[in-house]
C-alpha cells in the first residue's frame, strides 16, 4: 500500500531536463531572499522610516517605470546572438544583487526610489530571459509543467522566505538585515546559472531576430488582446505584494490592525497553499483553452478581493476573512502564472520567442506600477473608502472576462494541449 502511494506521487513529478529541475532551484532561493522583503518593505517604510503610503507606493511602483526599458532590451538581448539567454540572465542577478543592496541602505524617499528603480531595470532583463530558457528546454505539453515547476518553486522559496524573515522581524525588529539577505540571495542564483546553465538558444536562430522581432510581435493580433488582459491581472497580482500588507496593518478590524507576526502567517497560508495546490490546479485547467483557464483565475481575483475588502468592515472575526480572501487569491495567481508564460511561447515563432516573452514581461511592468500607485493611493484615504477599494477591484473583471472571451474567439481553435511547432506563426 505504502508502495503504491509513492508510485502514484512520482506519477506526479514531470520528466524534464536537467537544467529546468536546476533553474527552478536556484529560483527557489533567490525567492527565498525575495520573500524575506517582499511583505515588510512597505511595513519598513512607512512605519519605521516615516514616508507616507503613497510615496512608497511610488518607489514601488518606479520599479515598474526602468522595469519597461529592461524588458525592451531583454527582449532584443535574448535573442541576439552576442547576448543569448544566458548572459541576459547573469547580468540581471548581477544587477540585482546591487538593487537589493541599495535598498538596504536606505534612508530617503530618493534613495529608495534609486534601490527601485535599479532593481526594475534587473527584474525587467530577468524575466524574459529565463522564461525564454524554460521555454527552449521544453515542448508540447511538457512545456506547461516545466513552466508550473518553475512557477512551484517561486512560490516556495517566497514561502519560506516569509516564514524565516517573519519570524527574523518578531524576534529582533532588523529590517534591513532582509534586504542584504536578499542581496546574498541574488549572488547564489547566479553562481548557479553560471555554473550549470549552458545558453539554450538555438545558434541558426539568433542574430538577425531581435529588433525585427518587435515589429513582429506588434502586428500579432492575438498577442495584442492578450495584453490588454494580462494588464489588468498582473495590476491585481501587485495587490497582494505591496497594498494588503499595510492595509492588514493599519485598516483591518476597525483600524487596530494585525501584528507583524499574524501578518506572516497570512502571507505564509497564501504562499503555503500556492505550493500545494500548484500541481493539481495547473493539471486541472489544463483540459481547458488557455483562455478559459484565465476566466478561472480572473473569477477568483473577484471573489478573493471581495473577501479582502470584509477584513476592514467587521469588528470581528477579521482573521477569517483575510484567510479565506488569501487561499482564493492563491488559486487565482498559480491559474494565472503558467498559463500566461505558456501560451506567449506557444504563440512566439522560435525566433522571436525572447520579443513575445519580454512584452508578456513588460505587461507586470504596467500592473507593477498601477497596482502599488492605486493602492498607495487608497491606503492614505480613510475608512470607508480603503474598505470600497477592494470592491471596486472585483468589478473590474467585468473587462478582463470579456476581453478574455474574445480572445478565446480570435484563437478560434483549442490550446488546452499546447502547440507543438516551434515555429506557430505569429
């Protein structure tokens, strides 16, 4: 019995190469410094510095603002010939490892913009980089899972990183001890991809695409309405990283607000259920079209923000629904992450695979620098209208549904199995 159990959870874990199962664990630790900083930067700053809500916000959101030139850059960088894969993504952590320690210290509103800003340029050179790696290291089917393996060990570095700097906060209050973590983090990352990567990209593709590659991109109707839908997720996704851990804060049970440590074990549940659900949930939409797979993740964007939105009108039993708005947006976000990177590549010629996946990038970007700016906004106004913001965030799916729907109509065909053909027209 014991036996056939482990024999039905190796069924499970996808057969991959070798260097998706390496990539996703360097992932996995660079999260984990991620995770370190990620829910108390805002807490940090606002709080212990003295900026207001919506200054950090705009730090935050600056990010996404040198985020746009990177993701424009990688995007050519990916799949040039002089560059590659592998040399965009060593220069990104390398970057990134300087951001972070900016960021850590310090002191001023400019100075933490500066920390952001260098810290978008890096993430924006990242994503298309090591999507495009995932992608040239898988095909079919296959593809999905290498992204949701990827995807997997993100959310558990995250994690674990919430866990540790949570419980790091509650003991001695060093804040900034974080952000050199995370500084360390990027460093390990990249002694990993230096050491094990080898650059993906096939040599007879690269070195006459990238700059064309934009052009081509642009005209891909398709990839255009995609956008528009990718926008408003991702500006939903940046909800939870930089708006909630505040509004728990301060606004949450008649503006008493929740403590440091029952915050991290919030985020800890929401990360927590990430991992565990990461495998069926992607399994589960995966007889679906793409599209529809999105409609999921969109419904229960709607319905997680409007359990959110009840943590700061009830006296009591707050904890609850904050838990409840968390395991839901848990869902959205591992429907939303796999899907996303996987129909972009699929719907990519292998030559400009690095162009589509840098404008799938660039659409964070948009939702990074949105998302943080309207929540700063909401979270310096008084209660109710925090309170109505989360409301106001569920009816906006009205938009995305339809534009989703529309897509699923000008792909005309199923995506549940993905393309297999390197070269789908675009």
């Amino acid at each position: 019995m014991k036996f056939s159990s482990w024999q039905r959870w190796i069924q499970w874990i996808p057969v991959l190469d070798r260097q998706v199962w390496i990539l996703a664990v360097g992932r996995l630790l660079s999260q984990m410094g991620t995770g370190f900083t990620l829910y108390f930067l805002q807490i940090f700053f606002v709080n212990q510095v003295g900026l207001t809500a919506t200054s950090v916000g705009f730090a935050i959101g600056s990010a996404s603002i040198s985020g746009v030139v990177g993701r424009v850059l990688s995007g050519a960088m990916t799949d040039s010939q002089w560059w590659g894969r592998r040399r965009t993504l060593l220069l990104s952590l390398s970057i990134s490892a300087i951001a972070a320690s900016l960021i850590a210290i310090a002191q001023s509103f400019w100075m933490l913009v500066l920390g952001n800003v260098v810290m978008g340029f890096s993430v924006g050179l990242y994503w298309p980089s090591t999507e495009a790696i995932i992608a040239d290291l898988s095909e079919g089917e296959q593809r999905q899972e290498a992204f949701t393996i990827t995807r997997f060990a993100d959310s558990a570095g995250l994690g674990l990183g919430v866990v540790l700097g949570g419980g790091w906060i509650a003991l001695t209050q060093a804040y900034r001890a974080l952000f050199i973590i995370d500084a360390i983090s990027f460093v390990i990352f990249l002694g990993v991809v230096y050491f094990t990567i080898a650059e993906t990209s096939h040599p007879h593709t690269r070195g006459h695409h990238g700059w064309q590659g934009w052009l081509l991109a642009v005209k891909d109707r398709r990839l255009r309405t995609y956008i528009l839908a990718n926008i408003l997720m991702t500006t939903y996704l940046a909800q939870i990283h930089s708006t909630m851990p505040l509004y728990f804060k301060n606004f949450s049970q008649q503006s008493s607000g929740l403590s440091e440590v029952v915050i991290t074990g919030l985020f800890s549940w929401h990360l927590g259920a990430s991992v565990a659900c990461q495998l069926p949930v992607a399994r589960f939409l995966r007889r679906w079209p793409y599209p529809q797979g999105l409609m999921v993740s969109v419904g229960c964007w709607g319905i997680g923000f409007l359990l959110i939105g009840m943590t700061g009108l009830v006296s009591q039993g707050a904890l609850i629904w904050a838990s409840l708005g968390l395991g839901v947006l848990a869902i959205a976000t591992i429907a939303y992450m796999p899907i996303a990177s996987s129909l972009v590549a699929d719907l990519a010629p292998i030559e400009s695979r690095g162009v589509y996946l840098s404008i799938n990038s660039l659409c964070w970007a948009v939702g990074y620098f949105l998302g943080p700016a309207l929540g700063g906004l909401a979270l310096d106004q008084q209660q109710p209208f925090i309170d109505l913001y989360w409301g106001l965030l569920a009816l906006s799916i009205g938009l995305a549904l339809a534009i989703l729907k529309h897509l699923d109509n000008l792909l005309g065909i199923s995506l549940t199995t993905p393309v297999t053909s390197d070269h789908a027209q675009g």
